[in-house]
C-alpha cells in the first residue's frame, strides 16, 4: 500500500536491494554544487565554474540536465588538483555541509532497513570520491556513479559506460543486482526527479522524494510512496 506524506514508508518484507538516488533525495541540495563551492572558497576552482555547476543544478531539478556537458566541464577544471586532496576535502564537504542537509528520518530510516538485511546502494551522478563519506556514513554497501579515470594520482576523464544518469541509473542497478544475484522485482528505489523515472519503474517497490508535477502524477497513477520530509535549516 502507497502512503505520502513526511513519514518514510514501512516494509513488511526488507527488499532484495535499496538504490538510493543522492541530490534532492536524501537531501534538498546538489552534492556536485557544495563541492564545488567548497573547492571556490579554498582557492581550488574559479567563481563561473561554481555559477556553471549551479546552473546545471537547476537543469537537473527540471529533468533537462545535459550530463555530458556537466561531466566535461566539472572535470576539466580539477584535473590539477591531486586525488589525495580531493578526497580528503570531500570528507571536510561531508561533514560541514552535506550531514547537516540530510532530510529528517533519512538515517534512522536507513538503518533500519540495513539492520533488517537490505543492502544500501547510492546511484547518483555525481563523482564517487564525493559521496564516498555519505556512503560510509548510511552504512551502505556500494555506490554506483559515473565512472572516471585516474592516473598518476590525478582525475584524467570519465570511464567506460554510461553516466550514472537517467537510463544510466537503471543500467548499473539492473548491473549490480545481477552480479550480486538479487532481483529487481523485490527491489526499492529512492529518487526525487522526472530523470530516475526509469530506475523507479524496474524495481518493486517505488518512493519519491519531493516529487515535481510530473513525477507526482506518475507516483500517483502507479500507487508509489511519495514522501515529502521537512527541509533542514539552511547551513553557510
């Protein structure tokens, strides 16, 4: 039975599997844009390549994000900055500006689920040395995200395969079940944008975060949980 409302959705049976989008999701925030921020302030990346990175935030949220571009100018402007510091400023980003973001419920609704025998994946677009720390941090046991390349210590351009974007969440969840032998009919999966419709309707049980119109009305025609959480204060 679908509910909607601020309170996470229970579970009867723990599903086989939860792939768990990231920006507007578990959190009313682009995770690419805070980094990016954070990277300015530091004297890491220039102010338009932040007003870039806000831009198509924005796109995203309207479902029209042009991720190929995103990709290309995200890592243009950080393939001097060695993995090392990248890394251990994601984990500074974590802490200051993604935790204190979360949605009300988020972590003791996931935890519940783990501890019931459900394994947390995040599918998201963004870098996975970004969210390595909220992977960590939800206990979850892998993330899917846009491959990239690292050489020499330092990023050098994205890997084989899709972006983990659109149909490209659907392709390396429907990957990692089957390698883990794990049906994606007995799956969850958490989104919050017109882009994840794909993911959302491949596994068994559907939840929407703060849906727009049109994800609403699909969640409402298909009988998904839709969960509207109350917004954290703002951080700096």
């Amino acid at each position: 039975m679908s509910v909607e409302g601020d309170v996470w959705p229970i579970f009867n049976e723990p599903p086989s599997a939860a792939f768990i989008d990231v920006d507007g999701t578990l959190l009313a925030e682009t995770t690419t844009y805070l980094f990016a921020r954070i990277l300015m302030r530091r004297g890491l990346l220039r102010r338009s390549t932040l007003l870039r990175a806000l831009y198509h935030g924005l796109q995203h949220r309207f479902g029209r994000l042009d991720y190929g571009s995103l990709i290309n100018v995200g890592l243009k402007h950080i393939t001097s900055i060695p993995m090392v510091d990248l890394e251990r400023i994601a984990y500074e980003n974590f802490a200051e500006h993604v935790k204190p973001r979360l949605y009300p419920g988020v972590v003791d609704h996931f935890n519940a689920l783990r501890k019931r025998g459900t394994p947390l994946v995040l599918v998201s677009s963004s870098p996975g040395f970004v969210l390595e720390p909220l992977r960590i941090f939800l206990g979850c046991v892998d993330a899917l995200t846009t491959k990239v390349v690292v050489s020499r210590g330092r990023l050098v351009g994205v890997g084989s395969g899709p972006p983990c974007y659109g149909e490209g969440k659907l392709f390396w969840a429907e990957e990692w079940a089957a390698r883990n032998g794990l049906p994606m009919e007995r799956a969850a999966a958490y989104a919050d944008n017109w882009s994840d419709r794909s993911l959302l309707q491949h596994v068994g049980r559907a939840v929407v975060v703060h849906p727009g119109k049109r994800l609403s009305k699909m969640a409402r025609e298909l009988g998904w949980d839709v969960v509207r959480p109350s917004r954290p204060a703002r951080g700096s």
